[in-house]
C-alpha cells in the first residue's frame, strides 16, 4: 500500500444500531452528551414537515415559476424536481443515520473524508452550511414579512401601500418573535413543534378544497394549459431556460434537508428517528406541494398576476373565495410560515453552536457557549438574528429581484454543503475504496453510490441555474442576481483566513470529550 493510500485509508468506528443508547453513539462519535432529549417520533417528524412548510412556502415561491414561464414552469418544475431532490434526502439520511450529531453533514464530513484533508474540508462545509442555513431562516422570515404586508394590504381594499422599509420593519419584528420562543428550553420547543405537522397539512387541505369548490368558470385554466403553456417573461431567448428558472419553488422548500440532523442531540433514538423524518417529509412535500402548485394554477385563468398585492398566490385566493376567504386562508399561511422560521432558527442555531464547539467561527468561544439552565446555546440564536437583520436590508430595494437572491443564496450554499462530503463518500467509498463507511440503520445498500451520484449530478445542475438573474438583460444593480457573489465573497474570505490563520489550529470537528 502506497504512502498516498496509508494517508487517505480511515476506518469509521462502528455506525450506532437501533439497539444503541443515544448517549453511547455520540460518545463513540467523540462528543459528551449536553443537550436534552425532548423530540420523539411525532416531535421530529412534525419538525422535518416545519422546515419545509410546503403550505407557506410554494405561496412565498410561486412567483418564480409562474411569472417567469408559465404554468408548465410551476409543474413539470415541482415534479421532476422533488424526484430529484429525493435523492439528496436519501442520501443525507443515510448519512445523518450514521453520524446523529447536531452538525449534521458538517459533523459527519469528519468521517467520510482522509484524515489529511479533514480540516480544510470541515472548514469549507460548515462555512457552507453555516451561510446557507441563515440565508434560509431570513428568506423565510423576509416571506412571512411580505405574507403579513399582503394581509394589510387586503384588509386596507388597497389604501395601505407599504413601503420597502415598512416591510422591512416587519421583517426585524418577525426576525426578534422567533428569536424569543428560540429562547426557550428544549422541552419547551418540542411541545410546541409537535403541533406544526397538523397545521402544515391542514392549510395546504383548506387552500386546495377551498380553490376547487369557488373557481367560476371563466377562471377554470384548461387541463391541456395546466401541463404546456408557457409565457416566458424573462428576456432570455430559451424557453426551456424560462421554465426551468421555476426550480427555485421546490428547492427552496426543500432544502435543508438535515434538520433533523442538527437536532439529533436531542432526539431520542436519533439514528433511526432522523433519517426516517427526512425521507417521509421530503416525499409528504412533495405529493402534497404537486397537488397545491394544480390548484393554483388550474385556477388563475384570466388573473393578472401579481396582481396589487405583489404575491400570485394571495391574487389567485382573492379573486377565487373572496375578501373574506382570503384572510382567513393567509392568516393560517402566515402561522406555518413562522413555524418554518422557528424550527429553521432551531436547526440553526445547533450548527452554529456545533461550528463554534469544534472552534469554527470568529468569537467561538462567545457563541459556543451553552445556557446550562434552559439546555439551549442562547448565544448562536441571537448572533443568527443580527445577520439575518443585515440580510434583511436587500428588501430596501424596490426591485423584489434583489432579495430573492437570498432564497436562491439558501438553496444554493446548503445543497453544497451536502454535496462535498456526499462526493467524498462516493469517491473514497465506492470508487477507491479506502475509506470504510459502516451505515447506521438506515441504509441505501447497494443502490448508494447510485443515488448519491444522481444528487451530485443534480446539485450541479441545479446551482448553475439558480445563481443566473430572473430577467435579461440587467439592466439595474437590483435585478441582479446576488446570489453568487455573496456565497463566492463570503467563502473566499473563510478560505483566506484559513490560510493565512485558521490551519494552524483548527482540526475539523475533534469533539468535546
């Protein structure tokens, strides 16, 4: 065996089975147990349901599809889309099952990499990681936000017109809101997450039922229009290019799909309950999110959309159930809405927690700190909340186009941080075989580098078009895309620390035993 071979060959101790205690896996994976165990099976799965919050976030998205081409977007987008995206929740699950640390696919990255490269690669996955998931907690707060000014706007018939900055106020009073209940024991938090699940589903049943039983006639889209009319609205040339700008909707609503895995120390049998979340939730969304994105669009024949509050959906409930109608539906999406940003600020705040324990961040020392009295690193949540503010004030443009980048920011720099340790596992694994991986109880088997590959293959494509503008030409700085530059930016800047500093004492995740 070559010294090359030597250095990148690691065994990964024994991958907990069901019959392990929780606290004698983490342990194994090198970390003392600090949290609390509060989330059973109902708790967690409601948790992954949350996160995705199909009910509040095909609302928040669905103007990407629709407005830049057409029904087909908002369809054959969700669909082959949530097939794809499959793949990359069957392949974190399996991982997650393996490594249940609140670091999730940051934590694991420790195992499924050759030890020499284990820092540096740590580093840029949970920088990664780290990046994508405040992006997406303040993309779902910025969408409550706008929810909230669409609710003024209807109840007002018009006459209340808010500015950016006042949507931006309400933004930081969503952003303080879910800071607070974060503030909360872990006991606390899964009592309240347990009821998410029923709102989610019951809003998307309401909404569905509700569109179906009001559409009058002349709004009654064709069957044949709902799968292949396309009005391709965003200057490039390509249709297929149009359309395929709608995969925005379903990867943002499905992404971060390790949630579940930043929670798993405080999850009772994590290595099972984890994963098993996961793969129901993200096949739950999409069923349920096909046969929402039908509704809307199979009613909004001959509705000029955005129409006067900004959102297509909102304008597609009002000109279907009424004034009346439409209030009462907003109202419970605007409820799921900031159940995603709870459980988002949760999933949060352990990865930030977990970054800075193993000495990741700037002030680590600061945000690692852990509340012994509540069982909640308090630090983490509110350092998210003051980023999240700063983000937030992309919303002062006028231009919509400028903030969406922070959605696209979300999907793109998560789905990466999945990727990397994902494409190590199916090179040093699979192909090379130098590296040993022994699955926790959830296993792909045989069919795992497959699958793992198509959501590397995925990921890709889905990146390149994600960071590319909603509109052609440019022609102002806010229809620019920001997407791109703030993840290239703030990742070039961890890299040069890492360089110049962070590689003389940073190890990757080392553990607190």
């Amino acid at each position: 065996m070559s010294d090359e071979t030597k250095a990148d060959f690691a065994v990964v101790e024994k991958a907990p089975s069901i019959l392990n205690s929780d606290e004698e896996v983490l342990a194994r994976l090198g970390y003392r147990q600090e949290f609390v165990r509060e989330f059973g099976s109902l708790s967690t799965l409601s948790f992954a349901f949350s996160i995705m919050g199909v009910a509040a976030s095909i609302p928040s998205t669905f103007d990407t599809p629709i407005l830049s081409a057409g029904p087909a977007s908002v369809i054959w987008c969700w669909f082959i889309g949530s097939i794809f995206c499959m793949s990359i929740a069957l392949s974190i699950a399996e991982i997650i099952s393996a490594f249940p640390v609140s670091g999730g696919m940051y934590s694991a990255s420790k195992f499924l990499v050759p030890e020499t490269q284990v820092p540096l690669i740590s580093w840029i996955v949970g920088w990664l990681n780290t990046l994508g998931q405040i992006a997406g907690f303040a993309s779902t707060d910025f969408a409550c936000a706008r929810m909230i000014a669409a609710m003024g706007i209807l109840a007002t018939d018009g006459d209340w017109n808010p500015t950016p900055a006042v949507i931006v106020g309400i933004y930081v009073c969503v952003l303080l809101l879910h800071g607070i209940i974060n503030t909360s024991s872990t006991k606390t938090m899964a009592k309240i997450t347990q009821s998410f699940v029923f709102f989610n589903a019951g809003t998307v049943l309401a909404i569905i039922i509700s569109l179906f039983v009001t559409v009058p006639d002349n709004q009654k889209l064709p069957i044949k229009d709902i799968f292949t009319s396309v009005t391709n609205n965003t200057g490039y040339t390509s249709d297929f290019l149009a359309i395929m700008l709608g995969l925005l909707s379903v990867c943002w609503t499905m992404t971060d799909y390790d949630a579940t895995g930043h929670i798993a120390e405080e999850t009772h049998r994590a290595a099972i309950r984890g994963p098993v979340s996961i793969i129901v939730a993200v096949g739950g969304t999409g069923i349920m999110g096909l046969i929402l994105n039908v509704a809307f669009v199979a009613c909004s024949n001959n509705i000029v959309l955005p129409g006067a509050t900004g959102l297509s959906t909102v304008e597609i409930l009002y000109n279907n159930v009424g004034k009346q109608g439409t209030m009462a539906i907003l109202f419970f999406i605007i409820v799921v809405t900031n159940f995603i940003g709870i459980s988002a600020l949760q999933a949060n705040s352990r990865m930030v927690f977990a970054f800075a324990r193993d000495g990741g961040l700037p002030l680590s020392w600061f945000w690692s700190k852990f509340n012994d009295r509540l069982g909640v690193p308090i630090r983490s949540v509110w350092v998210i909340i003051v980023i999240s503010i700063f983000m937030g004030l992309l919303g002062l443009m006028k231009d919509p186009t400028a903030v969406n980048a922070i959605f696209s920011l979300a999907t793109v720099a998560m789905d990466w941080s999945y990727i990397i340790p994902i494409a190590y596992k199916v090179y040093y694994v699979h192909i090379r075989g130098t590296l040993a991986f022994q699955p926790g109880p959830f296993s792909m088997g045989r069919w795992s580098p497959i699958v793992n590959t198509i959501a590397i293959l995925w990921t890709v494509l889905v990146s390149a078009i994600l960071v590319l503008p909603t509109t052609y030409p440019v022609l102002t700085v806010s229809q620019m895309n920001f997407s791109a530059p703030i993840t290239v930016g703030v990742m070039l800047l961890a890299i040069v620390w890492y360089a110049v500093d962070a590689k003389e004492w940073y190890k990757g995740p080392t553990g607190n035993l």
